[in-house]
C-alpha cells in the first residue's frame, strides 16, 4: 500500500510506534486520525502537529470501540487505513506472583479483543473503498516469546495468527491486511526505561513504512525480521537463549 493519499485511524496513536506511524502518514500527504486513552498526550500530538486530528477512546472497552467506529466514518467516511496499535507490555511471574486478574484481562483485551473487534467493525466501511488497508501491529515476542511477560506474548502470537486469516479472507477485495512486527524498540512499552537497549524509534519507523510504502504485508526489523523468518528450530533456540536467566 502507498503511504499517500489516505485517511488513516491510528489507535494509541499518542506515543511511541503509533506516533511514529502517524507521523509519517502524515508527511506521506495522509489525512491522520489518533486516538488513545489519554487525553494530555493527544493534547501534547495536537499541540506539535495540529492537522492530526484527536479523539480520546479506551479500546478495552467495547462500548468506545463501537463509538470510534462510529464517530471515525461519520467525521471522514473517506476513511481506508485502520491501525491497530495499541497495545500494553506488562512484566509478571505467573507462577510466583498473585494478582487480579482483571489486571490480565485488560492486557488480553488492549492486545488482542480491541484489534479483533475493530477489524471485525471497520471491514464493512473498508470494503466500500478503492483502496484499503488494515495494519495490525504485533512484536517478535509473537515468533520467540519471552517469560518476562507471557500474557503480552500470548497476545501478539495470536494476533499474527488471526492476521494471517484476516488477510486470507480479504484477498480478493480492496482491503490490503499488513502486519508490523516490531523488535525492542526504544519506547515507554512496559515501563519507563525498560527499552532503553531497543532500535532507535525513528530508525525503526522509517524502514518499516518505507517497506510497507513499497507493498510489503508483513515487516520486521532487525531482530524481528529474523524471528519472523526463522525455522521452529532455530526459534526453539533463540527462546532458550532469551529466556536462559529466569531458568
């Protein structure tokens, strides 16, 4: 798909990856829709660049994801570009530590149900236009998950499944279904600080999009490229060698 010429909805879309990909659809020439669930970051994104435009929305919730939709095409029915992005990294041991599991269940449903059911509302009103896209944003941790933080794993692994099928039951219309596959990258994911030794954001952002720019449907970058492509074999071992120290 082309970067240009577009009317993009960019979920967590505030910070970090999302912002990234907003940004350059924005300089592509793409009209730009974010939402997340803070509205002082949206303010922050409004204030840098006031042609994006903002609307709060916590896509945990069944409810703002119904209004998203609704608000989304009433504002810009030329809207063709969905970017599931949002998402939440969180550290747990499962099997040493007790929580709430409404604390899991919100994990599952920002990762995983939002982009599910976002893609489900959105194909109708994408299936309408000449060209379309939707742009589900995963992780290497989907290829070689790491203990550290099994749910956020979980998640990814099947929302890179549930693209695949997605893109299989859209080929023969005019909605493209492409899949970032982000490695460690430098962004507040999971805590301030915990990414510090991950690619540099813009660096990651420019090679991914160019990549997408030029038709590619599923894009890593450099330790998630490997992943992506690695052999079960060679992804056992890597799960080992990532992993070894919480053995």
């Amino acid at each position: 798909m082309k970067l240009a010429g577009n009317t993009v909805l960019v979920t967590g879309g505030g910070s970090g990856i999302g912002l990234a990909i907003a940004e350059r659809f924005l300089n592509a020439g793409s009209t730009v829709i974010i939402c997340g669930r803070r509205a002082d970051k949206l303010n922050e994104v409004k204030a840098q660049y006031p042609e994006i435009h903002t609307i709060a929305c916590d896509v945990a919730r069944e409810a703002d994801r119904i209004a998203l939709l609704e608000w989304t095409t009433a504002e810009f029915p030329q809207l063709n570009v969905l970017v599931n992005n949002a998402g939440i990294q969180r550290r747990v041991n499962l099997v040493d530590e007790q929580e709430e599991w409404s604390q899991t269940q919100q994990e599952i449903a920002i990762n995983l149900e939002a982009p599910i059911h976002l893609s489900s509302l959105f194909v109708p009103h994408l299936r309408q236009q000449e060209t379309a896209a939707i742009i589900n944003v995963t992780s290497g941790l989907a290829f070689t998950p790491g203990v550290f933080a099994p749910v956020y794993c979980a998640t990814k692994a099947a929302l890179h499944s549930f693209t695949m099928s997605l893109r299989y039951l859209l080929s023969k219309t005019s909605v493209e279904v492409v899949e970032i596959v982000p490695p460690a990258v430098n962004t507040d994911l999971g805590g301030t600080g915990l990414h510090t030794f991950g690619a540099p954001l813009n660096e990651f952002a420019d090679s991914v999009m160019q990549r997408i720019d030029n038709g590619e449907l599923e894009v890593g970058f450099g330790t998630s490229e490997v992943r992506r492509k690695a052999s079960r074999e060679e992804n056992d071992a890597f799960f080992l060698e990532m992993n070894s120290r919480w053995a």
